[in-house]
C-alpha cells in the first residue's frame, strides 16, 4: 500500500509492539508491504536531534569535566542511593541521560517523573557497580520501565571514559572516598566480567525491594566452553533499543534496557528452540537474567546467547 503523509514529514513511525523503527516519513507517498489480514500500529516518533550528539563531544578534559553536575554523597560510595541523592538523581540526573541515550524510546514524548523502583549491588569493592531499575513516566500514555547498569570509576578509569564516552557519564561525585564519575558501566570490562560471572554461578542478587535471577539452560556448558578459555569482551556499536556485549567468539549478552512484566518473547521461544526443538540453525540460549518484586510478574533484564559471526546483511546477500 501507499499512504499520503506528507503532514507528518520528517517523523519516524515506530511499530508498538516489537519497536522496530521504519525510515522517516517524507513527501512522496509512503511505501509498506502487508500480507494477508496483516496490520501494523505505529507511533510517530520525532528522529533524535544531531544536537545531542555534538553537545557532549569530548574537548578538553578539564573543560568537558567542568560542565558536568556534581552529585555530592554524604558518606562512602554506598550511599549513592541515599533519600537525598537519590532525589537529585530522579529529578535532574536521570532525566538528562536518558535524553542522550540511543535506546531510550521515549524522546518524543514529554518526561512528567522518574522514579528510582529498585537497585542491587552488582559489586561493592571499587569500582562500585549497581543494577537498577527506573520509571519513566509521561504526561500522556503509560509509564515505561527501563533497565540500568550504573558504575563510579575513579582516576585514569574515569579520564579514559571522559575521553571516550562522554554520553555514558552522569555526573561528577563526591564522598568520603574521594571523587570520581557515575556513569552507565554497560561497556567495561568489570561490569561485563560480572555479569557473565553472575549468569555462569546462576546467582541471586538481593535488590532492595526484590530480587535479580541468573539461570543457564542445557546448552550453555557447551556454547561456553571450557572454563580457562577467556573471553574477551567488547561492546556492540550502534544498537537502537538494547545494548549488547560479545564474549570472545562464544557468546553475545544482549542487556534489555526496556523491561517489561511478563515472559519476554526471546526468552520463551530462544528456550524453546534450544532445549526442546534443539534447532541448529538459531542461535542457542545459554542463559539469561530476570527480576521480581513479591507479587509481581518477571522482568527480563538480560540473554545470553551463543555467538554466531554475521556473514552480512540481506541487502549485501541479494545485490
């Protein structure tokens, strides 16, 4: 079909449930493709400004440092999550990062709060690093939900994410510890070392008002390996909606920034797939991450698949 929305030229549609993004609407009648009884329900989302990238492009350190709010804790890094800091946190810090971040789904709409629901330590030793989950609600349309993997680092560590990943950085922080930077540790090798190490032991995290879940299925001994082989990890670039880490040429973690209650899709057909049709063509599920509150459904926060290295796109397989 061809539709005429010249009067929305320049948006971007987004489908409603699964979040994939179509390109931007322009003059010329818009193009889709339905099968039978087929249908699609977008959202028009505004394209993410070029200002937002050019504001936070690192120059020097001093002068990029200078710009950045400062979040001064009472006591040892700990109390990050104080009722104090943990207001400035909601009402200022929050809103700003995730206005800069790609995966963040709600830049068009307007932010009316944002609520801390929960957190866990990931790991209390330095450098601290927290899992966390936020609100996010609007003045029109339901609240979302959204995953975080905070972390403070400290001397070269935190000039090394100044020079970068400036966008990653929330604000400067002062304890009685010293000073150093919150930021999303989603891209260091600690918090990626962790995570692994937390779905690897199936441990249980503790969170203050719940708890974080790590299981593995029957695939995941053979897609890991053997336990002395490293893995060295590295963050994938350009991602949309998720942010994902590749564990040497084993496997890939796909960190789910919106959560939802309820079984997530991947989960229950990559479980299936793997330990009840065991397909060899798809990507075997390894293991995952979940959390719960008493009296709630799971959340989805991580996968852990095995890797498979991409042979191209579509487009580069029929041209």
């Amino acid at each position: 079909v061809e539709l005429d929305l010249a009067a929305y030229e320049g948006l971007m549609p987004q489908e409603m449930f699964g979040g994939a993004e179509f390109p931007a609407i322009g003059t010329t009648p818009y193009f889709l493709s339905l099968g039978p009884y087929a249908s699609y329900w977008f959202i028009l989302q505004a394209p993410e400004p070029v200002i937002m990238w050019t504001e936070v492009t690192p120059g020097p350190l001093e002068e990029l440092e200078a710009t950045l709010p400062v979040l001064v804790l009472s006591g040892r890094w700990e109390s990050l999550f104080a009722p104090g800091v943990r207001s400035r946190l909601e009402t200022d810090l929050f809103p700003a990062y995730l206005a800069r971040q790609r995966w963040f789904g709600g830049k068009a709409r307007t932010i009316a709060r944002v609520r801390l629901l929960d957190y866990g330590v990931l790991q209390a030793a330095v450098p601290p690093i927290y899992l966390a989950l936020i609100e996010v609600a609007y003045a029109q349309g339901e609240a979302e939900t959204y995953a975080l993997l905070l972390g403070i680092s400290t001397d070269e560590a935190a000039k090394t994410l100044l020079q970068t990943d400036p966008t990653c950085v929330l604000a400067r922080v002062r304890s009685r510890q010293g000073e150093g930077l919150l930021h999303d540790a989603v891209g260091t090798e600690a918090a990626a070392t962790l995570l692994l190490a937390l779905i690897h032991e199936q441990h249980h995290l503790t969170s203050a008002a719940g708890a974080f879940r790590a299981f593995v299925t029957r695939a995941y001994p053979d897609v890991r390996g053997p336990v002395e082989e490293p893995l060295p990890m590295r963050r994938v670039q350009g991602e949309q909606s998720n942010s994902s880490i590749i564990y040497g040429s084993r496997l890939i973690l796909k960190f789910v920034r919106r959560v939802e209650a309820g079984i997530h899709p991947d989960l229950d057909m990559g479980r299936y797939l793997t330990e009840k049709a065991a397909l060899p063509f798809v990507p075997p599920l390894a293991g995952g991450l979940t959390y719960r509150r008493p009296g709630t459904a799971p959340m989805t926060v991580a996968l852990l698949h095995g890797y498979i290295r991409s042979d191209g796109s579509g487009w580069d397989y029929t041209k």
